[in-house]
C-alpha cells in the first residue's frame, strides 16, 4: 500500500477573504496634486472666467461645484483613492470646528484687515480699481446679491478647502519625518495665486497658512471650512454694512485712521492667542482622529471608467448653463456687451452731471433687463458714455 503523504506536496490552499489579490496601483499624491493644480488653473482661467462674464452669481456657484468640487472628487477616484477618507472628510469634534470658526474670525481682525490695509495704501490707484472686489456686487439683483454671498460664504469654503487642502497640500505634504511646511507654505501661495488679486495677494496667503495649519492638525478639512467660511462672511457683512451706509469700499479704506486698524488688530491678536491657548488647554485640537492613512484611503474595489464618472458632472454641468441661457438670456447680452464695451471710471472729482448720466445708464440697464426698454437703446447711450465721459476726464476701465 502506498502512503497518500508522499505521493506529492498537498495542495495549495486558495486565498482566505481576509487576503484580497492586489489591485493596481494608486495614483501618486504628488502627480495628483501637481497634476489638478495644473487642470484647475485651465478650467478657471477658461471654463470658469467665462461662465462668470454671462452671470457673476450663477458663476461663482458654477466654478466652485464644477472645477474645484468636480476635481477634488474625480481625481482620487481615478487615481483609486476613497476620496472622503484621502481628502480628509472624516467627522471631528464639534469643538474642532467651533474653533476653527473663531480662528477664523480673529484672524481676519488680527492680520488680514491690517495687511490688507497696507496693501491698499501701496498699490498704485489703477492696480486697485482693476483688481476692486466690490465690482462683483454691482448691478446686481436682491436675489443674485443672495446667490453671491451664499457662494461666497457656503460653496468656496467647502470647495476650495477640498481641492487646495484636500488634494493639493495633501498630495505635496511629504510622510513624517519630513517637514509638512514646504507644502504649507507652497500651497498657500498657489491658494492666493488663482484669485488672481496682486493687491490681496498677502492676505490670502496669510489665510491659506491658516487654513493649511488646521488640516495639518487636525488631518480634517472642516476646521479650515470653518474658518474660510468665517473669514468670507465677516468681510461680506462689512461690505454690505459699508453699502447700506452709502460708502464705497475704497472710499472707506482711504478715511480709515491707521491707529483705528492698529487697535482691532490688537484686539484680534489678544482673541487668537486665547484661542490657541483654549487649544492647548483643551487639547482640542489633538483629540481629532488625524489623517487616513495611504492604506486606509485607498480604493480596493472596482473604479468605473474615467468616462463613467465624468459624465454626471459634464451632463449636470451643461444641462445647468442651458437653464441659465433660458431664464437670462438678456442678462447674457448686456453682459457680454458691457463686457466688450468698457466704461471709463469717473473720478471722485467727476462733475455731478456725468455722475447723474452714470445713474440713469444703470436703470436704463435694469430697464432693458428686464424687457421694459430696448437692448438697442441701452447700447447706444452706453456707448455715447463711453465715448464722452473719457473725454471729460474719467480714466479707462479694467477689462
């Protein structure tokens, strides 16, 4: 008789469940990072600049879901990432994000009204009035004014948190024991960079630091939606404060007294430093669950096509710009013309009568808007503006 056991080795035993084949490689980080940062920049400057030329407050809500919302979830998707795990979405303390909030809003009383302040004083008058913010406001209706300021305070906090932390910092921060402050630093200044403001430049990098700093502390990205939402909607309460006193911006920023702003940036440091001593006191900030790791955010499952997964957004993108061209297709006209057909900017010294002209081309606008005068007769007297208030002493308008 022969022994079974040594007719040959035993048979190989399949894989248990617990031992899956592995799949293929993730995308690096790092391609991903540079890489979106890359496409982001194209489809803003393109895609996204255009669509705010036809509506400013559709625009914004456009550029925010479609480009960088769009991006922070479609890239670690077909890179084979979990994208809420690989950007950061895991729940924190509510504590965490209170106080992210409150950083928010001390900072932006701290160091962004000062550095702002001086870089208003120091940019040349032409470089302000191109890069002036308060033109987004302008010639809006009651309902866009809302739209804009829940994008503004809603969409960009949790948008752009996602891309420029969530994808972009994450995928440049190098793995302990290397320092994070590189991609800290590198990814703040491209934050500033693509709102393409030379005269906020230096705030903005101040609030991408700050921004970058709670996700690296935390490895989630809600204190840092908090605090952009905070910062966005304070400035948005002092602008429409400043408005609904009759005051323009620039005007407000030329009468302030630099002893004004030094004294509430006083009182702005004296609140962050009770805020990061709270932090340190409460450990607040250490009981967060930290960033996944590379092995907990990876995809292991089966990832659809890139052409699967881009077309909910492409369809839902161009179904929503069809609905615009119907419900404004006028706005659209007076847009692109006005956008073609630039006013000059009257000076503060303007003659009372050019100021007057300047008001009733705007109810004119209002009035063609809404079908109550002709586009053509809009145009005409746009045009005549343009032509004579040059002459009388205004300066050319921004493009």
């Amino acid at each position: 008789m022969e022994d079974s056991s040594a007719s040959g080795p035993p048979p190989s035993e399949p894989p248990g469940p617990s031992e899956p084949p592995p799949g293929p490689e993730p995308m690096s980080p790092r391609a991903m990072a540079l890489g979106g940062g890359a496409l982001a920049l194209a489809l803003f400057l393109v895609v996204g600049g255009s669509v705010q030329l036809l509506n400013a407050a559709f625009g914004i809500w456009f550029t925010e879901l479609f480009i960088f919302l769009a991006l922070a979830w479609l890239l670690p998707r077909i890179g084979r990432w979990k994208p809420a795990l690989y950007m950061g979405l895991k729940p924190v303390p509510a504590e965490a994000t209170a106080l992210g909030f409150f950083l928010g809003v001390a900072n932006f009383i701290a160091l962004v009204v000062p550095i702002q302040f001086v870089a208003q004083r120091l940019a040349p008058e032409s470089l302000r009035e191109m890069f002036d913010g308060a033109r987004l406001f302008e010639r809006q209706t009651p309902l866009e004014l809302g739209i804009i300021l829940a994008g503004v305070t809603v969409a960009a906090p949790i948008c752009e948190e996602l891309f420029f932390r969530g994808i972009f910092q994450r995928g440049l921060t190098p793995p302990a024991p290397h320092s994070p402050m590189r991609a800290l630093v590198f990814s703040a200044v491209v934050f500033s960079a693509f709102h393409l403001d030379p005269v906020g430049f230096t705030a903005r990098v101040e609030l991408g630091l700050l921004f970058g700093w709670l996700y690296l502390r935390t490895g989630s990205v809600w204190p840092g939606i908090a605090a952009h939402a905070a910062n966005n909607l304070v400035s948005s309460v002092l602008f429409l404060a400043a408005k609904a006193m009759g005051t323009e911006a620039g005007d407000a920023d030329a009468d302030t007294n630099p002893l004004f702003v030094l004294g509430l940036s006083v009182v702005g440091c004296v609140a962050m430093l009770g805020l990061f001593a709270y932090a340190r006191h409460s450990r607040v900030l250490d009981s967060t669950p930290g960033r996944a790791s590379d092995e907990e955010a990876r995809e292991t499952g089966r990832v659809p096509s890139v052409a699967t997964l881009l077309l909910p957004w492409v369809v839902t993108a161009t179904v929503s710009l069809g609905l615009l061209v119907a419900v404004d297709r006028r706005g659209i006209a007076l847009n692109l013309f006005d956008t073609f057909n630039p006013l000059p900017a009257l000076k503060d010294d303007a003659p009372s009568a050019l100021q007057a002209e300047r008001k009733a081309l705007d109810e004119l606008r209002a009035s063609a808007r809404r079908g109550q005068a002709s586009m053509e007769t809009y145009q005409e007297e746009r045009l005549r503006q343009a032509r004579d208030h040059l002459k009388a002493g205004g300066t050319r308008a921004p493009p």
